[in-house]
C-alpha cells in the first residue's frame, strides 16, 4: 500500500504546485463575490420570514441575468466551477506523464498498476475536498459577519451533505476527464473532448430537452402532467441537473421534491412551494436516488478508465 | 549462474508476430548487446522480460522469477531506461529520483544517501538541485542511469541508451555503462542497432532480425562464426619493411596481408597479435598501433540490416 501514498502525496503536491491550482484560486475568489451579493440580497428582501436564512445564502439570487449561461446564485455558480475544478485536475492526468516518457519508468518500478490510476483519482478527488470546503468555510465566514446569523445545527448537517455531493460531482468530472486521458494520446484532444461533453450538457443539452417539450402537444391536463414528467426525466440524463436537484432539495428545506424544480428555476420559485420545510432525513429521501445515479456515474467513468489503463500496453512510443 | 532466460518467448500483435519463439540465456554480470535493426523486436522481448508485456506463450524469468506472474518481484530487482526515457520535468533532478527511491520503499536519509550517491556516480552532483526541464538529453540519460542506480538492481535494461546523443555524449554514457555494470556487478543488457557501440561495451551479443534471434554468444565466438574463423588484424608500424611484411606472411595461421605504406591489415585463422607483435619486434621493427578488427561480425550485421 506504501506505494499508493507515496504516488498520492506526489499528485498532490503536483496540483498544489501547478498553474491549475491557481485556477482553482480564482474560483475560490468568484466564489466569494457571489455571497457578497448573495448576502445584501438577502439582507433587502427577506427578515426572519424563513427558518434558513443562512442557507440561503448559498441559494439566493446573487446576480440578476437575462441569460442561463451565467450563473445567478451560488449553488449554480458551483454547478458550473466543480466541472471545471474537476476537469483542470484530470484532463492530462495519464497521456501527459505517456508523452513526457515518464509513464514507461514509473510502470517499471515494482508497484501495482492500478496504484498509479487510483492515487490520481484520490488526489484529484483530495484537492476538489480541499477547495470545496475552503470555499464554504469562506462562504459560511462572510455569511455570518454580513447577516449576523449563525447557522443551526441541521444547516450545518445541510451544508456538511453539501459538501459530500459536490465533491461527488467534482469526482465524475474528474474521472470523466481521467477517463478520456486514458482513451485519447493528446493531452490537448483529451481536453478538448472532455470539455465539449460537458458543454454538451451545459448548452446543448438544455436546447435539445426544450425542443422536444415544445414539439409536445397535450390537449388534457393528465397528458400534459405526463409530458411534463418526461421532460424532467429527460432532463435527469444529465449530471448537472442530477447534481441541481440534489442541491435544491438539500439547501432549500421547503422543497418537498425534485420535481418541482423545473418550476422553480423557470419561475418565481417560492409560490409554489409549502412553507413548511422537510426534516433533513425527508430531503435526503427525497433525493436519494440522485445522489445514488451520481455515485454510480463517478463510479462508471473511474472504471471504464482503471480498465482501460490496466489492459493497456505502454511502450515508450 | 543463469540471470535471464526465456523459453520459446513470443509475441503475436494481431497477425504479425514479432517475437518469433526467443530461446535467450545470459549470465550474471555479462553485458549482453541485443543488436538488430528497427523493428527486430528487442524492445517487445526487454517488454516482456520486464512484465510491462505478457507473452502471448513462452516464458521469460529473470532471476528465477516469473516475469509474468511475478512481475512485482521482477520489478524490484530490474531496472529500466525506456528508449525515450522522461523525467518530471518541474522537479529537480533529486526530487525525481528521491521519488523513484519512494516507489522502492526506500525513505528518508537512506534514500538521500542513495540519490547523492547516484548522482555523483553519474556526474550531476553539482546540478542536483537544478529542475529536469534545463537538461539535456545527454544529461537525462545520465540521469536516466542515476535513476537506475538508486534503485540498486540486479539486472538493468537499456533500450537505445545513445539515441539521439552527440558522439562525446555517447563515449561517456558508454563508459559510464561499463563502469557502473563492474561496480555493481550488475547484468546489463543494452539494445542498439549500432555494432560499434555494442562492440564497445559488450561481452556477449544477441542479434535480432524480424522477431527472430538469429545467434547470441560471446563477441568473439560470433566473429569466427560468422566469419569461417577469420580474423582481421590492423596495426600500424613506424616504417613497414618488406622484411616484416615478408616474416608476418610466413607465420603459421596467416592468410593475407595487405596494406599500405605503414598499416597493414591481417587476415587470420585465429587472434595472432601475440605472434604478430613478437614476428615484428624480432625483426627491430615499431608497431605504433594495433587492433582487432571484426569486420566479419559486421559483415554478417550488414547483411542481416540489408535483409530486414
């Protein structure tokens, strides 16, 4: 097992020592711009009505935009930067180290070669855990001095289940990006493929599930309930919107379940919404099978790339 | 005793196979050159031998082990310069072989000595501190052998080590190889598609044409086989009298000789510089230089380069 950390701590100090991490800063600071926002919005708008008020500050309305493609509230902020945390770490995690020569000697040491996929996925896994939670400890810092709010133990308890999920979807991305390193030789056609799957999701994704929800006609209210629902398992095919639901749910204590999403990100989300929140056990029922599908997902991308990087062979080509 | 053997070792890729059934057996402390042109299949077989390759059948053991099977235990007691070898290039020179030294299980002082020492064996003592990324390629395979050094193997494998490497770069590689196989007693088989360098350093040589192996022995043993027991001597004497050309002609086990003015070359049943050295030193005559020439060996090579 020695070997395992010894290939760990030399990832990690890669990241912490990389342009990536640098990257990963700025993220860190977007971040916090967000709360500051966040924060005065909150402070306007709502005085003592909700039972979370420091929980909505990672949900509440940060940015006014006419356009999806930025993010309004912290929560979507993350929806966008833990892709782009976890593709940075991984995107020339194994054909970089194959180009530069360095993968042919580190295979003939006496280590186990899974050792060597497995420490890079911990280590990327490792850095995300380290910038998500820097960035809600900051986040929770700010919120705190700016609306003078502590928050209770369950929201801790929330933000605690948070962090466990973002790190989950920060890790597909990861593994998705290590996947394609495995797959392509170029550091830069690795890149490029990983992020055009998760633009896919980001841009085209939304335009092809919106297109077909148009073309659908429903004359009865039961027909349309039941178009309704298939758009939103339409929309589940994507990480993002698993990752979304989740998140919802879980900061947001009033929403009963993920369906009623679509309308809340469409419209003004509170009135449609029972005032009384779910217990923190109720929420996470409600999205346990989100949070199952992106475990599962994580785990598929991390396999298909052991298996690819055990079978394969490396010559110094 | 045996420190590598293979058995009908081969390696089938789709339809081509290109290691044909590989009998090798090299002792402990030989260098063995494994000599044959691109392609011949050196680098599959030193692949295979390592456990980086399983064969498709045929076995291959270093050391007794399995390199298959028990590649782990391979691993710790070979060494190996991939012919492209590369280096982590934000790290200095030390770091990457205290990492090297790590993946070994050697921690802490013990593996700052060996890295210390390494380097110095290899003469980067004075840019240990310097990141990879400024050295040159000569350089890196000087540290490419360092790397190898910290690891203190029983066997090492080069593919290719002078690639791409200036000709005062290859001298010192070359002399660096025989050195540290001495010091370390170490087996060391060493590809190349260049008969001179593996002439330079190896005791024994394999030659590889398209995944066969075509003869493997000792230098010398090849030369005469390949060249019907010829050997070609060349020397150069201060002044080449007929006298002595004349004594060298009559000398039992002499064919030919030719030459110009003062170099001669002789052809040979057998090795006679001893003779050869005496015939001329009786008739008052000066050699300023001799040398065993293996021109058959390199006939037999030329040929086998031309086939292939």
């Amino acid at each position: 097992m020695s070997t395992f950390f010894t290939v760990t701590k030399k990832e990690l100090q890669d990241h912490f020592n990389s342009w990536r991490f640098m990257v990963l800063l700025f993220v860190i600071l977007a971040a916090i711009t967000y709360i500051f926002f966040a924060a005065g919005n909150i402070k306007s708008a709502a005085t003592g009505a909700s039972d979370f008020i420091f929980l909505s500050l990672f949900t509440a309305t940060a940015i006014q935009t006419s356009t999806s493609l930025i993010p309004s509230s912290f929560l979507s902020l993350m929806a966008v930067l833990l892709p782009v945390a976890g593709i940075i770490l991984g995107l020339d995690a194994i054909n970089s180290e194959r180009n530069n020569g360095t993968l042919s000697r580190l295979v003939s040491q006496p280590i186990y070669r899974d050792n060597i996929i497995n420490a890079k996925f911990t280590a990327g896994i490792i850095t995300i855990a380290i910038v998500l939670l820097t960035i809600v400890l900051l986040v929770s810092a700010m919120g705190l001095r700016m609306l003078g709010v502590p928050p209770s133990i369950e929201e801790i308890w929330r933000l605690f289940f948070f962090l466990v999920i973002g790190i989950i979807y920060g890790g597909f991305w990861l593994g998705l990006a290590i996947l394609f390193s495995t797959l392509f030789k170029q550091v830069a056609v690795s890149a490029i493929v990983t992020i055009a799957v998760w633009l896919f999701f980001v841009v085209f994704y939304p335009i092809i599930y919106i297109s077909i929800a148009n073309m659908i006609s429903s004359s009865t209210q039961a027909e349309a309930i039941k178009n309704a629902e298939m758009v939103i398992n339409l929309t589940r095919l994507s990480p993002i919107q698993l990752f979304n639901e989740s998140m919802a749910v879980l900061l947001i204590p009033q929403m009963r379940s993920a369906s009623q999403l679509l309308q809340i990100f469409s419209t003004d989300a509170g009135n449609y919404l029972l005032t009384t929140p779910l217990s923190l056990a109720q929420s996470l029922i409600a999205v346990w099978s989100q949070i199952t599908i992106s475990i599962v997902l994580t785990t598929v991308c991390f396999a298909l790339s052991y298996i690819k990087f055990m079978f394969e062979e490396i010559r110094s080509l | 005793m045996v420190m590598i053997e293979t058995n009908q070792l081969t390696k089938v890729y789709g339809h081509t196979t290109v290691v044909d059934n590989v009998n090798l057996k090299i002792d402990e402390g030989h260098i063995f050159g494994f000599l044959g042109p691109n392609g011949a299949g050196k680098t599959t077989t030193i692949l295979m031998l390592l456990g980086l390759t399983s064969p498709t059948s045929g076995t291959a053991h270093i050391s007794g082990f399995d390199s298959t099977r028990e590649a782990l235990k391979v691993k710790r007691i070979a060494g190996y310069i991939p012919e492209r070898v590369g280096f982590y290039n934000d790290m200095s020179a030390k770091q990457n072989l205290e990492y090297t030294a790590n993946l070994n299980g050697i921690f802490g002082q013990k593996a700052n000595q060996g890295v210390s020492k390494a380097l110095e064996d290899v003469g980067l003592k004075d840019r240990a501190e310097e990141v990879v990324a400024h050295f040159s390629k000569g350089m890196k395979q000087r540290l490419a052998i360092a790397d190898i050094l910290v690891k203190q193997p029983k066997v090492a494998f080069l593919d290719e080590p002078t690639t791409g490497i200036d000709p005062a770069g290859i001298t010192q590689i070359l002399d660096l190889i025989s050195h540290i196989a001495k010091s370390n007693n170490m087996t060391i088989v060493m590809s190349s598609h260049q008969l001179s360098q593996i002439q330079r350093v190896c005791s024994h040589v394999g030659i590889m044409s398209k995944g066969h192996l075509i003869s493997a022995g000792s230098i010398e043993q090849l030369s005469k086989q390949a060249g019907d027991n010829k050997v070609v001597i060349e020397i150069q004497l201060a002044e080449a009298t007929a006298d002595i050309v004349e004594a060298i002609k009559n000398l039992p086990g002499v064919i030919g000789v030719e030459g110009e003015t003062n170099s001669l070359n002789i052809t040979c049943n057998e090795d006679l510089r001893r003779q050869i050295s005496k015939v001329i030193s009786d008739k008052g005559g000066l050699i300023t230089q001799m040398k065993l020439q293996s021109y058959a060996l390199e006939d037999v090579y030329m040929k086998i380069l031309k086939g292939a």
